[in-house]
C-alpha cells in the first residue's frame, strides 16, 4: 500500500458517537493509516481541521446540535478549499448523498459500509479522485437519468435558507428578524419558494424538508 511506502494519510474524524468513532478509527490504523484527531461536534471538528491540517477529514453528516456536517464541511472548504472530505451517515437520502459531492465531498459512505471501503474513500480522496460506492454510483446514475427535482437544484442559497427555516416551522416575522430582512422581503421570497417546489402546506413544507434531509426527522 502506497501510504506504508512514505508518510502515512493522516485522517481527521467528526460523529458524536465515540464507539461508532473508536471503530472507525482502528480500522484506518489497522489499515497504516494515522487518525490525527477526533471531534465530536461540528465547530470542534472545524478547529481541529485548522490545528492539524489532516489529508483528510471524515465527517458524520448528523450530531446532535444544530449544525451538521455540512455546515462543518462548509466552514472547512473555506477555511482551505483544498480540503479532502469524506461524508459518513446512516442516512442514504438520494437528495443528500448528492449535496455532498456537489459541495466538493470526495465520497460519501454508509456507517453499515465495510470498513475496506472507509480506507478506500479515504485513499481516493488523499489522491484528489473520487469514490463511489456500489450502491451510491446506482442512486446518483439513477438521479441523473430521471433529472431529480429536489429543494438544493431549484433554491439558490439565500432560497435555501430561508426554505429550511420554513420547515421548521418559523413565521415570515420570525424570519425576517433572523435575518435581518423585512417582513415584505420574506413573504415575497417565501412565496417564490412554494410556487417553486410545489407545496404550500406547512406540514408538506416540512416533510419535503425531511425527505431532502435539510432538517432532522
């Protein structure tokens, strides 16, 4: 294996499940790998990307806060935009699975997965390619032939935002105060994003939201 002919691929862990994380961590070591450090928050895996600069950062896409892993992996790719990202999850929704990448993940792959394929993704990232895992080069295939209609491919960001805001349930003047934006601004934009997606409900608001794994269940 390449990384026992020079320096090890330093790998960087975020879950907020420690044996979940133990496991993982074994299986990169066992495979001549070297965990660097793990995190069990999404801002702590953020500062410890700055601290250590690992090859690679594996990150489980749900904690237990509000922020996720892809907030982390956000705050990251723009910290260095180089950054090699592996997603980890339990959740397999198609329109999730396909943010990753289109964020700039190198891989996402399953909890239940082999932990060969964990080293693998991690190896394919630290080369700058992309890995795709046999049952998630079908869903995203099968994505691309039915071309998807999905919250992330109709919203641009400010949309999305203020999408995510709806399903959870928050008024156009709560909205608009978190946001800073007036009340007129919000009903407007809110209104577009309804029209665009189909639903106008606040319980398929939500739903749509959850399908699309942009809040938690």
């Amino acid at each position: 294996m390449a990384e026992q002919n020079s320096k090890p691929i330093r790998v960087m862990l975020a879950d907020d499940h420690p044996i979940v994380m133990t496991g993982f961590a074994m299986s990169l070591e066992a495979a001549g790998m070297q965990v660097v450090g793990q995190a069990k928050t999404p801002n702590e895996a953020t500062a410890l990307y700055a601290a250590e600069h690992p090859d690679v950062a594996v990150l489980d896409m749900r904690f237990g806060t509000e922020l996720t892993g892809m907030d982390a992996a956000q705050a990251i790719l723009k910290f260095d935009p180089q950054a090699k990202i592996v997603f980890l999850s339990q959740f397999d929704q198609d329109s999730l699975i396909k943010e990753t990448y289109r964020l700039g993940a190198h891989a996402f792959v399953t909890k239940d997965c082999d932990p060969a394929d964990l080293a693998t993704a991690v190896r394919y990232a630290h080369e700058g390619k992309l890995y795709f895992m046999p049952q998630i080069a079908a869903r995203l295939a099968s994505m691309a032939v039915r071309g998807e209609v999905t919250p992330q491919s109709q919203l641009d960001e400010r949309g999305l935002e203020i999408f995510k805001l709806m399903a959870e349930g928050m008024t156009n003047a709560e909205i608009a105060e978190k946001l800073d934006l007036s009340t007129k601004t919000i009903s407007n934009i809110s209104q577009s994003i309804k029209e665009k997606l189909g639903v106008h409900r606040q319980a398929s608001i939500t739903l749509l939201a959850v399908k699309h794994g942009l809040i938690a269940p």
